[in-house]
C-alpha cells in the first residue's frame, strides 16, 4: 500500500481559459448601450482632469435642453461624496449618485446599477459622469455614445502628451477654462495641435465654461 | 492604477477554472497583455505576487505575453501605428493611417486576456 510516488500520480496540463477580464467590462457597457438605445436615450460620458469643469459643462447643458423641451438626467461618479450629484439635482433633472470607493474610475457595471435608479421612459439624453482622471476610465467603457474629454489650460500644456490614450478613444476633445489661459502662461494651441496629432477624427472645442463660450460648438458636435 | 483590482478578479476567475479541474496547483498563467490598455506590467506583477501568497497559485509563475495594438483604415490598410517620437516608453494610440492618413480605427490591442494555465492534476 506504499504511495507509488507523488508525481506519478499527478500530471501537468495547459487548460485554455481565454478570458478577458475588460472585454467582461466592455460586454456589459454594450448591454447599457443597447438598454438606452431601447429606450430612445442618447449618452454621453464626460471624463477628465479633476476639477476640469465636466460638471458645469453638464450643468450648462442640461439647462439648455430644458430650455429645448428635452428631458435629461445625469449620473455623478466620485470617489466619495454627493457634490456633483447635489449640482445636478439643484437643476431640477432627475440624478443618481455613484461613489467609487476605492476604485479611480466608473465601470460598466456600476453604471449599469445606477440605470435602475433613473425613470429612463422619460428621458431623452443621459450624461455620465466619470471619476476625475485621465488614465483609468480608458480601460473601462461605460456604454455611452460618445465619450467627451475635458481639460483645462490650468494642468498645463502637456497634459495630452502626457495622456495620449484617453485622447485616442474619445470623441469630442473640450480644452476648458481657455479665460484663464494668458494667466497660466499656457497657449491652448499646444493642447489643441497635439489632441489633433493623436485623434485626428475627434472634435475640438476650446471653452470658457463659466461664461458659455465654445458651448454652441459642443451642442452641434454632440447633436444636442 | 486599477492592476490590484483587476487582478484580483483575474485571480477569482483562475481559481474557480482550477477547480474545475481538480486541480491541486497551479504552475504557470499565461496573460496577454494589449499596449493600448492602461495596465502596467510592473504594478500587475507586483499585484499577482500579493494575490496570489496563499492559494493555488502560490508560487506560480506569471508570464506576460504583450500583444502589440492595431489599426484598420478604409484604404486596405491593416497594422501598427506609425511610431511616435515623443514617448519612447508608451505606446501613443496615433490614429492616422501611416498609408493614406486618413483617419484609422484601433482594432487590437485592448486585451487582459487570461489565455492559458498550466495546471497539476490527478492522473488517472
Ligand atoms: N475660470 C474658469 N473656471 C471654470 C471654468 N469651468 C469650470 N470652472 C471652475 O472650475 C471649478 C471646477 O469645476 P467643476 O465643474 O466642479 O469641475 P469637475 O471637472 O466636475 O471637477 P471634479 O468632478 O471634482 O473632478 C469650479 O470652480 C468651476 O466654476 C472655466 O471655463 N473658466
Ligand atoms: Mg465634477
Ligand atoms: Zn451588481
Ligand atoms: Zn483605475
Ligand atoms: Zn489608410
């Protein structure tokens, strides 16, 4: 009854597992596309530097549609802390809040559960937006339509070179807070010329936030 | 800065496939790794080294295969992207088409893929 030796009994074998933890993500951002597709929605997902001003650049928009007749909601991603979904809901539109925790960045799941929470029968656009940061979200799609990257001339003139990828896999490009560019000593050309090298399919759009300038621009490039 | 948390779901995902199997140890995982996606190889080393300090893949060996990313443009042309001179040690998705430049799509070069493992299992 002696043990015939442990190796004889126990082989080494390649088991093919072929699976794909972002294409999980990307598969369930489809599934959230195709949820607002049902229901007439378009989406739109804001990401960026922090404090860039994606949120009063939604704010701004979701007052023009008002204006407009549409009906828009918005959903508010942050580490922690209800800020952003505060400002939404001050604008009267339907909101949802979703705290990351320890994660930097919105997944196509999170937003998924966040969906549940909207009355998506009487919506017509959707904004999204993401955790401040210009590397993570790249990974991790969330199901819009199209994807806005919002800078500002304050993070310097190197910020597109220094994050090339979200650039490339975004849409629309919003070069913020263009007032205060002679301030910062920046040139917003520099950011404009490289974003352009990188994607040259993307739509540009130099903006002063606070004061609405560039917002005309963004409307038509999001066909609001 | 997500390699811990993507990791960990890689690590879940290993372990159930193992068990699948009767697997008593898991020897080698084979990871294809994309260059458009933002997943540090170091940082994702380090993470499955942690990861992996008490279960059945203690002691196991993480190969990193890189998987160079694509570009299709509607000239026919199917590739690598023109090299960019500024980041000598990133890949910069450039989408103009090096043929026609015009404007490309990406088309590989995204994935995390789990591809194979190398597993101990009973012989009988
Ligand atoms: N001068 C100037 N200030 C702006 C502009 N756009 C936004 N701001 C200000 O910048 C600050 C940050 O704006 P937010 O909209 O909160 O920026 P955010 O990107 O949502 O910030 P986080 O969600 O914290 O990452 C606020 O004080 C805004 O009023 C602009 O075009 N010009
Ligand atoms: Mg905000
Ligand atoms: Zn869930
Ligand atoms: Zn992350
Ligand atoms: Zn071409």
């Amino acid at each position: 009854m002696g043990q015939a030796g442990f190796t004889s009994m126990h082989k080494v074998v390649t088991v093919e597992m072929e699976k794909d933890i972002l294409a999980e993500n990307r598969h369930l951002a489809d599934h959230n596309r195709a949820l607002l597709d049902e229901h007439g929605i378009k989406g739109f997902d804001f990401l960026g530097a922090i404090g860039s001003g994606k949120t009063l650049i939604i704010e701004k928009l979701v007052d023009r549609l008002k204006s407009k007749g549409k009906r828009a909601a918005a959903i508010a991603g942050d580490v922690s802390g209800d800020d952003d979904y505060q400002r939404f809901v001050s604008h009267g539109i339907p909101a949802a809040n979703i705290n990351t925790g320890k994660e930097c960045h919105l997944d196509a799941h999170l937003v998924d559960h966040a969906l549940d929470d909207l009355p998506l029968e009487d919506l017509d656009y959707l904004f999204i937006e993401n955790v401040g940061n210009l590397v993570c979200p790249v990974d991790f799609p969330v199901g819009s339509h199209a994807r806005v990257v919002v800078i500002s001339v304050t993070e310097g003139d190197d910020m597109v070179r220094k994050h090339p990828a979200i650039f490339a896999f975004s849409d629309v490009i919003v070069i913020n807070k263009v007032d205060l560019a002679q301030a910062m000593e920046v040139d917003p050309r520099i950011l404009e010329r490289d974003a352009k090298r990188i994607n040259p399919g993307a739509k540009i759009i130099m903006m002063d936030a606070r004061r609405g300038e560039g917002m005309d621009e963004l409307v038509s490039a999001l066909g609001l | 800065m997500h390699e811990f948390s993507v990791m960990s779901q890689m690590i879940e995902g290993i372990i159930e496939e193992s068990k699948k199997w009767n697997a008593t140890k898991v020897e080698e995982v084979i990871l294809e790794l994309g260059e458009f996606t933002m997943l540090g190889e170091e940082q994702l080393r380090f993470a499955y080294e942690v990861l992996t300090k008490d279960n059945i893949l203690k002691g196991s060996k993480l190969t990193i295969v890189p998987v160079k990313g694509a570009i299709e443009c509607d000239c026919g042309f199917k590739g690598d992207m023109s090299p960019s001179e500024d980041t000598p040690h990133r890949s910069v998705p450039i989408l103009e088409c090096p043929k026609c430049g015009n404007l490309a799509r990406i088309v590989g070069g995204r994935e995390c893929t789990v591809k194979n493992l190398r597993v101990v299992v009973p012989d009988v």
